[in-house]
C-alpha cells in the first residue's frame, strides 16, 4: 500500500499539478474539464492557488526536492501578489485568469487556508513574510469574523457580514438546499489552519484559540447521541439540518487529535481522542459500503457517490484511528479505500489525475471537471503524506 501510494503520489498527483502552473499570468490554471481540456482564461479560486501552496510546501518538506519548493513559490508570489487584499485585509474568493479581482466577498474559510499554506511554506522555506501574512490573516479572522457563539463566515470585501451562501447550499440531497449562518466545515478548517500555525510558530494567542476550538468542537459540533458531528447551524450555533457528512466526520477525526497532538495537552488529547474513535467507528458502521465511504445522509436519504477527497480523508481517519486504537477494522476499512481509489478514482488516461467522483456502482459521470475552484491536490496530496509521514513514523 505505502509503495503504491507514493508511486501515485510522485507520478500521476504533483506531475499533474505541475504542469498547471501559470508561466504568463503566475498561480495555477482554474479550471480543466473532464476531458483534460485546459481553460487557460478561467478564473483562479484562491482556495484552489492556496491548496496547490501548500501542497508543494509539504512535498518539499517530505522529499526536500528544490523544484518542488520552487513551485511553490511560484503560489506563494501569486497568493501574495494578486489575492491579498491590500486595502480592506484579508483575501478575495475568486481572482481572474490575470490574477485580478473577480469575486471581492471574504470568507473566513478562505482566509484560513492562506493561513495553512502560508504556515507551510514558511515552514519550507523560512521567508518570514510567509509567517507575517499567516499572523495577518489570523488577526483579521479574530478580529472580523469572531462573535459571541464563535465564527461567523461570509462578508463583502469591507467585511460587513453577507448570506452565507458559499459553503452552506447543498442543493443535491434537497431540492430547497440548506443555508446556515455556521458551518463545521468552516470551523474544522479555521482548527486546521490554527494548528499549522501554532506547530510552525508555537505562539501563545494562537494556543489559545485552538484550544477554544477544541472546546466548540466537544460540545457545541459534537454530537454524543449521535457520535457524529452537526453540519449546519444558526448564528448562536444551533443545529438546522439533520444531516451526518461522512467525509467531512473521518477527517475531522484526524484534524482533531492533530490539533491537541501539536498543542501537546495530555488531558485535551485523552478527552478528544475519547471520541473522536467514536466519529470513526460511526462512519465505518453508517457509510462505508462495498469497499468505499459514501458521501453523506441528510434525513433518511443517504447519497452513495464516491467522491474523490471522501475516500482519501477515509484513508488518513482510519489509519489514524487504528494507530490510536489498534483496532484491525480500521486498517481493514483504509487498505480496501485504496484499493477502490486506484481501481475507480484514480484516472489512468495518460496526463490524467484524480475523476472527481463515481457513482455507487463504480461508473463514471463524465461531465465532472478534473480542476475547477474546489477541486485540488489537497485531500488526495495530504493523503499521500500523512500515509508516508506515519509510515515512517512507525
């Protein structure tokens, strides 16, 4: 398993996102189509540029092979020159092919994975203007999107608060759609993103903050009748929908004891590891089904796609939770994951990556796009890492 994934790695994953580098306009190309047709004029996501960021810092930091930290600077020019926001703070959701602004909004979500990518590429490459504009970005997530009951996370690009319509609309469960004022996902990602900087900082406010998230995490997300996390929330966090995201519940249970395991809080690790094995457990009995996890259950509807990062946050949750546990279930569940990636997810046409998404019978859509603004070296990269990082680890 370990050999195969770090062949997939450093022979279908980084060549792929190598060769969308942007050499006239910098960052990466937004968007590429099912039939590897490249958009060279399409707009860049930040999230998308900020992903492919880190995603080379951390190949750096594993093989310390200088191209990759050089293409990483290469996003780290882009990120600083053309998403930031020099006037109002922050960085904007989407910029135009030339890198300049398309759709201005800020999102706390957005800010927080320039955090993770400028914390790793500081990490890789010990600039620290990288540092400097990660702890700009955590002042302004503090000091702009924080209230009484925690983050909020849409605002117009003078940070006056918007619908937010970005990461709570989701459409293909339910016709109407869910929007909420607070998302898990968001605060999962605000958690990841404190955590990479605190590991590369070990500064004493951002402690303090993971460990508030931690807090919201165990007893506000978390639910122990459930054992699983809440997806959508009001404004004083409130859960609106009944939903249980598999995906999204695996890799917060790895996120989380990554957190207290970079704080280095006994209590705080035994307390959170206490459930977040139970999140594990839950998602193996409720979705996983003929050798892959499906997407998620809102109500009792329950969408059995197999969705490209599902399965790779599947590899990494399981092998945690076996690691933690050594549970032999686990290790089961992340061998047949792989398994089904590189027989049904994995694109063997030449010059080909990652298929977004197959159905339950393993077929394919074919109109889903290879790269666009959320889809990324992200999910299935860090998969390769963490598995390469913890076997060696062992």
């Amino acid at each position: 398993m370990i050999s195969e994934i770090k062949h997939n790695l450093l022979n279908c994953i980084s060549p792929f996102w190598k060769r969308l580098k942007d050499t006239k306009n910098g960052g990466f190309y937004g968007y590429m189509n099912f039939d590897l047709e490249l958009e060279p004029n399409a707009i860049k996501g930040v999230i998308l540029n900020s992903r492919i960021l880190w995603f080379f810092a951390n190949q750096y930091l594993i093989f310390k092979n200088k191209e990759d930290l050089d293409y990483a600077k290469h996003g780290y020019d882009f990120l600083i020159d053309k998403c930031l926001d020099t006037e109002y703070g922050g960085v904007y959701w989407m910029v135009n092919a030339d890198g300049s602004p398309h759709e201005d909004m800020k999102h706390t979500y957005n800010q927080a994975f320039a955090i993770y990518a400028l914390s790793s590429y500081y990490d890789a490459s010990r600039n620290e203007e990288a540092l400097d504009k990660a702890f700009e970005l955590f002042k302004i997530i503090e000091e702009k999107c924080t209230d009484t009951f925690g983050y909020r996370e849409a605002f117009d690009r003078k940070w006056q608060p918007i619908d937010n319509n970005k990461l709570s609309d989701n459409p293909h469960l339910c016709e109407e759609g869910v929007v909420s004022e607070k998302t898990m996902n968001t605060l999962l990602h605000v958690l990841e993103a404190y955590t990479e900087l605190y590991r590369v900082s070990q500064d004493k406010r951002v402690a303090e903050k993971l460990k508030q998230l931690l807090e919201m995490f165990a007893y506000k997300v978390y639910n122990p009748n459930k054992d699983m996390l809440e997806v959508f929330f009001d404004k004083e966090m409130h859960t609106v929908a009944d939903m249980h995201s598999y995906g999204h519940d695996i890799e917060a249970a790895w996120l989380l004891d990554r957190a207290c395991e970079v704080l280095g809080d006994p209590e705080m690790i035994d307390r959170t590891q206490a459930y977040t094995i139970k999140l594990a457990y839950k998602v193996g009995e409720a979705g996983f089904e003929k050798g892959a996890l499906n997407n998620e259950r809102f109500k009792e509807t329950i969408d059995k796609t197999r969705v490209w990062w599902v399965q790779a946050e599947g590899v990494v949750g399981f092998m945690n939770a076996y690691q933690k546990s050594k549970d032999e279930r686990f290790l089961q569940y992340a061998k047949e994951l792989w398994d089904y990636i590189k027989n049904y997810i994995v694109d063997k046409r030449p010059e080909g990556e990652w298929f977004w998404e197959v159905d339950f019978e393993g077929n394919l859509p074919n109109n889903k796009p290879i790269v666009e603004p959320w889809k990324c070296p992200y999910h299935n990269g860090r998969m390769c890492f963490e598995v390469i990082r913890r076997h060696n680890n062992v």
